[in-house]
C-alpha cells in the first residue's frame, strides 16, 4: 500500500468533518457530545482492546518509547527556546509553547491502525500512556507554573486508565470473552472514524494576529525537528520497521486540539493556539506523508 493510499481515508474524514461543521448548522452541542462520546467511550475502548490483545516486544518496545520520549523532550527544550528567542508579549508564549510538544491522539492511533493494525495500535497506545502526563505536566507549567491538580486530572483520564488496564490485563495473560472482544471491536473501529471527523469539525484557520514569526517557529519543530530527531535516533537504536515507523509518525503528528482548551481555561490565548492546532494540521498534509515514506 502507497503512503497516499495510506493518508487519503483519514485525511478525508478530517476534510468531511471539517465540511459539516461549516456547512451543516448541527449546533455546538452536537459537536461538544460527540467529543465527549469519542474521549469518554470509543477510544478508551479501542485502547484496552488494542493493549490487552496484541504481543510485545519488550526489547524493541523498549527502545521504541527512549526514542519517542526524546523527541518529546526535544519539543519541550526547543519550544521553551521561544522565549529568549522571540520576546512574545503577555501569554503569546505560555499559551503557544504546548503546540510544539502536544500531539492529536486521534491522528494518532487511526495511522498507527492502518500501519500495523492492533500490534501498531498498541505500541502508539503505550507511547501516548507515557507522553500524556509529561505533556500537560510542561503545558500546565508554562502557563501557571504550578501543577496543582494535575495528578488528580492524569488519574481519571480515560486514556490512561484504558493503556493502563488493558497492558494489566494483557501481562496477566488474561483474554477476554469473544462476544465482549467483538463489541469492543467495533467501539474501536467507530472512534478512529468519529475522531477523524471531530479533528476536522475543530479548525479554524484565523486568530493569527500576532507573533507570526513565533507561530512558524513551533510549527517548524512539531511537524518537522521532532521527527527529524526520532528518525535518526531510531535508526541509530536500529529499531525494527514498525516500532521505527511508530516512533516517528508520533513525533510528526500535528498539535493536540485539547491544547486551545487548556489555554482558554487558564486565561491563556486561545485564538492563538486554535491557528496553530489548524495550521498543524493542515500543515501536517504533506509533512506525514513525507515521514511515512522516509520510514516504509
């Protein structure tokens, strides 16, 4: 299958998505519902069907999430780099910095399904497990200083929770009943559809009026540092094919749309971090398809 071949369906259901939202008038609250039912329910199912089923390699596994976690630190140390580089006014940099390390679990797991299916699935599943805290562990900081409740928050996160029972489930050697493991199936199969379409209903593509040099910045090392790092890395590790694949699809996926959430709840610029989510992943069009091809 061609990297085009491979892009084209997720990249359309954005585009539906997208599509509907500007031209079907279905209300705000359908489309806040239909968040609530992906994060809540579908994707948490996919997660523990994904975690709990598929083998692991713990060696290449292993050396899969040094390299993964690396570049996230690469993203955390250069974003911060803004600051000294780029003297943003008042909240520009503490709301703009997430996006140069947070990433869109939705875009996430659907490329990692069509790459290996639910082996693929899994190991994206166990990165995010790790990166997850240390993400809103650096958002929350740059834009409070202070992490109070966050261990509470990374505690009942669904994501979390269904990474973490499922590889529980999964070391124990436990299997779960046909008919429960086919019902989960297709809440998996949904969320990656549904999640696709939500990406694309969530841009927007203004509120760019200030710090525009600062917004290619961040762009520049989410899209195109981070995986450039992961990529040498993991060759130098010699992961095999697609844990390597994994590895670097994780660090070119565009900016997390939870990170315009955050920003508008603690006082941040929202209208900032909403052009940078869109533009990465507009952006994001042509960067994956590069990076897959440099892997496969």
């Amino acid at each position: 299958m061609s990297v085009l071949s491979l892009l084209f369906p997720d990249f359309t259901l954005i585009l539906i998505g997208f599509l509907l939202k500007r031209y079907l008038r279905w209300g705000d609250e359908f489309w806040t519902g239909l968040e609530k039912l992906i994060y809540y329910v579908l994707f948490p199912a996919l997660l523990f069907h994904s975690t709990s089923r598929a083998p692991i390699d713990f060696g290449a596994t292993g050396r899969m999430l040094q390299v993964a976690l690396a570049g996230l630190a690469a993203g955390v140390a250069l974003g911060w780099l803004a600051r000294p580089l780029f003297r943003p006014g008042p909240m520009l940099f503490e709301s703009g910095v997430q996006t140069a390390f947070r990433f869109n679990s939705y875009i996430a797991l659907a490329i990692a399904f069509r790459l290996g299916g639910e082996q693929g699935t899994s190991l994206m599943a166990l990165i995010m497990g790790c990166a997850v805290p240390l993400c809103n562990m650096a958002a929350v900081h740059a834009l409070v200083h202070r992490g109070g409740g966050l261990l509470g928050e990374l505690a009942k996160n669904p994501l979390l929770i269904a990474t973490a029972g499922g590889l529980a489930f999964n070391l124990a050697g436990l299997h779960l009943p046909e008919v429960v493991g086919a019902t989960l199936s297709r809440m998996g199969n949904a969320s990656i559809a549904t999640g696709l379409i939500a990406v694309g209903a969530g841009l927007r593509l203004s509120g760019l009026h200030q710090g525009k040099a600062m917004a290619a910045y961040f762009l520049a090392i989410k899209l195109l540092a981070l995986p450039a790092i992961a990529y040498v890395l993991g060759r130098w590790l010699a992961l095999p094919p697609l844990q390597l694949q994994i590895a670097v699809i994780f660090c070119a996926l565009p900016t997390a749309s939870s990170a315009y959430v955050l920003a508008v709840r603690m006082g941040g610029n929202g209208p900032f971090v909403a052009f940078l989510i869109s533009a990465s992943t507009v952006l994001s069009v042509l960067t994956l398809p590069f990076w897959l091809g440099l892997v496969r």
